[in-house]
C-alpha cells in the first residue's frame, strides 16, 4: 500500500510536535519543546511561509514533510527547502521517502516553485542515497547558519 498525504492544520500540532521529538532524536538535533510548538503553530497559521504534510498509512500518520517557500535570484525566483522530514522507522525501506518526495515536488510546482532544496546530515548516508536517486544534487556548499534572536542561546546538537 502506498502512502497517503494530508495537509497539516493548527489541530496536528501536538502530532507533529511528537514526530519532531523522534526526528530530533534520532538525527541528533537539540529540541525546546516551548520555542518548537511557537515555531509550529505559527507555520501552521500562516500560509506564505510554506506547507506542512502528514505522511500517512491510510488514515494513521507515522511521518511528516514541511516545505518552506523562498526566493532566490541564484534560482531565478520562488524556491522552497524541504525543512524537516521524517518518517517513523516502521515506514522506512518502502518507497515512502520516494514517494513523499514525488508529492511535494508536484505541490511545489503549483505553488510556483522553481527549485526545490534540503539538507543531510552527513552521516544519515541512506537519507543522502535516496535523495541523490531522486535528483537531488550535492553542490559541495556548506549551508551555514548564525542565530541571530537577541538573548536566546540555542542548546547545541551534536551537529553544531
């Protein structure tokens, strides 16, 4: 069976808050579960800044895919990151990454969207393998982040 996708509303947000915990945790980010569900609910709110889907099998969720919408001149206009992914390790080996993949590269392309960009971490080499398969293209860039919200100091992860 393959999946299904649901837009995420304001209603998942302790859904997606829970997979957020398992996607940290497994990829060694640090979670602050009060600036998380901020984060969220305001995305979720807020339609400019992306889209948020459920990966489902059938009607039970067991992953997630955000898309955040930008420009680039580099890109010649709209573009998007996919932001966060995750699906449940029950999921995995399937196709489902592929097939999520797939789906919001449509959904994307309705929007209006040119090109589509995302980051791995280094040693999440399966993750990197599927996305090489599905077109993606290594630049060799570094994608480099400051935190710029005056007094807050972001827990470090393991990735910092």
């Amino acid at each position: 069976m393959d999946p299904t996708f649901r837009l995420a509303i304001e209603d998942d947000a302790d859904l997606l808050l829970g997979m957020m915990r398992e996607y940290y945790a497994y990829d060694g980010h640090a979670y602050d579960e009060p600036r998380a569900q901020t984060a969220v609910l305001n995305f979720l709110r807020e339609p400019s800044f992306g889209r948020a889907w459920l990966i489902c099998d059938q009607d039970t969720p067991v992953g997630y895919i955000v898309l955040t919408f930008g420009y680039s001149l580099e890109y010649l206009g709209r573009d998007a990151f996919i932001d966060e992914f995750f699906i449940r390790p029950s999921h995995r080996g399937r196709g489902w990454g592929r097939a999520a993949l797939n789906f919001v590269e449509d959904a994307a392309r309705e929007a209006g969207v040119r090109a589509i960009h995302l980051e791995v971490v280094r040693a999440n080499t399966t993750a990197k393998d599927i996305y090489l398969r599905c077109g993606y293209a290594d630049h060799k860039h570094s994608l480099m982040s400051k935190w710029i919200e005056r007094g807050f100091s972001k827990p470090r992860s393991g990735h910092d």
